[in-house]
C-alpha cells in the first residue's frame, strides 16, 4: 500500500476489516454487492471502480433489453446443438424477468415495444433463411425456454415508418427498452442505502491471495479483503489473464431530435451486429463490428471513422431516407466476449470469484449472473 496515499483516519474507516471486495461497478458488480449484502448485512462491502463512472458497457450500451434476433438464433445453431442455443435464450429472458423483479419498470425506464428485426432489399435470402425456420424456432422455444405461444412473428413492415427495407420483418413482442443511466442510478441507491462503500477511480493491477485474506495491488492504494469478486467484464483478462475473456467493442451514435418520427421499438439487422431504436425523437444506431471485425475486438474506448461512417451510411440509406439530422451523441463500450456465449461464473479458490463475459448481454443476464456470483461465494 502507498503509506503516503492514505491517512490514518482514512484507512481506519474505509479500508479496515473488508469481507467482500467487488472489482467493477456495473450491473453485475453493483447487483452483487446489493445482494450479497442483503444477505449478509452484517458484512464490510466494498465496490472499486477504475473510471469515474462505470469503465466499461454498463452505461455504455444501447439499452435494449433483449434475448436474440432470428438471425442471431440461426448463427447460434451454426455452433451451439439446439438445446444449449435455446436454453441460452432462456436465461436471457428469464434475466430479463430478474431485473424487472428487482428495479421495477418505472426506476429504469423500462418500456416493452417489442423488437423488430428488419432485412434490407440485399438481405433476402437471410429473411427467406428465418421465414423456413420460424416454426421450427417458435417450437425450440416453447420446448427449451418455457415460452407458451409464439414468440417471432413474421409482419408487414409499417410503411409510416419511412424505412428503407425488405417489406417483411419479424416481431417479438417479450422484448423492451432501457435507460441504461436510470438503471445505474438505482443500482447506485440500492448499494449506498444499504450501507455499500463504492469507491471510484481506483484500477485493480494484480490480485495476490493468502490463507487469511486477498491483497489488491492497485492504484492509487491497495486493498486488503476476506473475498473478492472480480466483475470488470470485459477487462477481466487484464487482472486474470488465464480467464478467457476477450474485449470487444461497441459503438454508439445518437442522433438530433427528428421531425415527426413515427419509428418506435427496437430494431435488429444482419444477426445482431446492427441495432437501432428510438430514445424519445431521436434515434440511437449501433454495432456495425462485422465491418471491422478483427480491429473491434480492443479494449480501446473510443469510436473509429469506419464503424461511425457506417452507421451513419445506414442511417441515412434506410432508417431516416430523406430526412435531416445531426450526431449528436457518440460513443463506444467494451463487451466481454469468448470462444462461447456463455458468461464465466466460477471460484478461482477459496477467497476469489469471477462472474465476467456477458456477451454483449449483460442488460438481459446481469441480474441473473449476480445472483449465481452470491450464490457461489455463499458456497463452500
């Protein structure tokens, strides 16, 4: 620890007697900690966070709440067998479920319009692909993820809506939206009332583990704790390098406000890689990875001309054709991702534990996942 940092009165009331140290403040980390402590109520929680506010995806994301697109399904099955693919959209729904339950709708803005996949003119024979196997998928889903009606439906696409795309489309109507910065304001609540120290600005470098606690060499101090979590998505790699967690990125663009908008819902295009919604009279794009796919997977927070060129080209060619607007807002997040799709929640020994690479899912398995990670550190 740097014995010049840190005062006496400061280590004696921070950083003494800690039972749980959490490394990442978003959804994962914050709703650990909330239920870890809810539980244990007589347990020392601490939260550190490397950025000011949460460093990676959590308030960086698009805010869809949502499970998988048909297209994204059909790529699945293409490396996962059926039962695996659809259970895996099963925890994402009922994840979904789990942060309705614990936040309500209201304190993270959360409104159910439904999630549209869109094909453009040059997308045909994807959509042809879907359209064969919707049966099929609708029957997986009610099998292996509990659904007990359809869950796509293929739809004419609402000429009102001025989209530029194939005529057809496909609706799920279980799928919704959020505000990402809500949702981290009640996380923020929930931890602060129940007496969670959240320390910002503090980037975790090695973990070193004894018989009697975990040292957390950091900067600007270490930490000292009885257990650790480790829930920095997709940096996890950087403090355990065996996990494999790859960063990926994704950018973001947010539109100017846009006269008579009728578009309302969200979107999915080409497998999952694009994505857009409406954010009031605005509209939010992002994705576009498969443009530049092998340059995307960075741990480097910061957009690159020839994703936000794309997404702008698609903005303008099919989402808003003829209309005026601005970027007003732009952005990029870090995902964790890996070899499969499924999130790493396991006990590296005794005192550390990892719940880490959401896929790019974390809204719809955060909740879920943190609830496995307190499980796991209640555990023996």
């Amino acid at each position: 620890m740097n014995a010049s940092y840190l005062s006496f009165w400061e280590h004696d009331t921070f950083l003494k007697n800690i039972d749980l140290t959490i490394v990442g403040s978003g959804i994962v980390g914050l709703t650990s900690a909330y239920l870890y402590k809810i539980h244990n109520p007589e347990k020392k929680v601490v939260v550190i966070e490397s950025g000011v506010l949460p460093h990676g995806a959590t308030t960086r994301n698009a805010g869809f709440a949502c499970f998988g697109s048909m297209s994204e399904i059909l790529d699945d099955l293409t490396e996962m067998d059926e039962e695996s693919c659809f259970r895996l959209v099963k925890e994402r729904h009922e994840g979904l479920l789990n942060l309705l339950d614990l936040h309500g709708k209201s304190k993270i803005g959360y409104i159910q319009s439904g999630g549209f996949e869109i094909f453009f003119n040059e997308d045909e024979a994807i959509f042809e692909e879907c359209l064969s196997k919707i049966d099929y998928v609708n029957h997986a889903l009610k099998k292996y993820a509990g659904f007990d009606t359809d869950v796509f439906e293929c739809i004419e696409l609402p000429k009102n809506w001025g989209i530029k795309a194939y005529p057809k489309a496909f609706f799920n109507p279980f799928e919704g939206q959020i505000h990402s910065g809500m949702l981290m304001q009640h996380l923020l609540k929930l931890c602060h009332k129940s007496g969670i120290l959240i320390l910002n600005g503090i980037k975790a470098n090695t973990i070193e583990v004894n018989h009697q606690h975990v040292t957390i060499a950091a900067h600007p101090f270490d930490i000292k704790s009885s257990l650790v979590l480790i829930c920095n998505n997709g940096f996890a790699s950087e403090l355990l390098p065996e996990l494999e967690v790859i960063p990926a990125r994704g950018q973001v663009l947010v539109t100017s406000p846009i006269q008579n908008l009728t578009l309302e819902g969200n979107f999915h295009h080409y497998k999952g890689y694009d994505y857009f919604r409406n954010i009031g009279d605005r509209i939010l794009i992002g994705g576009g990875r498969h443009i530049d796919l092998k340059n995307e997977y960075t741990s480097t927070i910061e957009t690159t001309p020839i994703i936000t060129n794309y997404l702008i080209s698609v903005l303008k060619n099919h989402i808003l054709p003829g209309k005026e607007f601005t970027i007003d807002y732009a952005w990029a997040g870090i995902m964790g991702k890996g070899a499969t799709k499924q999130p790493i929640i396991k006990k590296i020994n005794d005192r550390v534990g990892v719940a880490v690479r959401m896929g790019g899912m974390g809204v719809a398995i955060g909740t879920k996942v943190a609830q496995q990670a307190v499980e796991l550190l209640s555990s023996k």
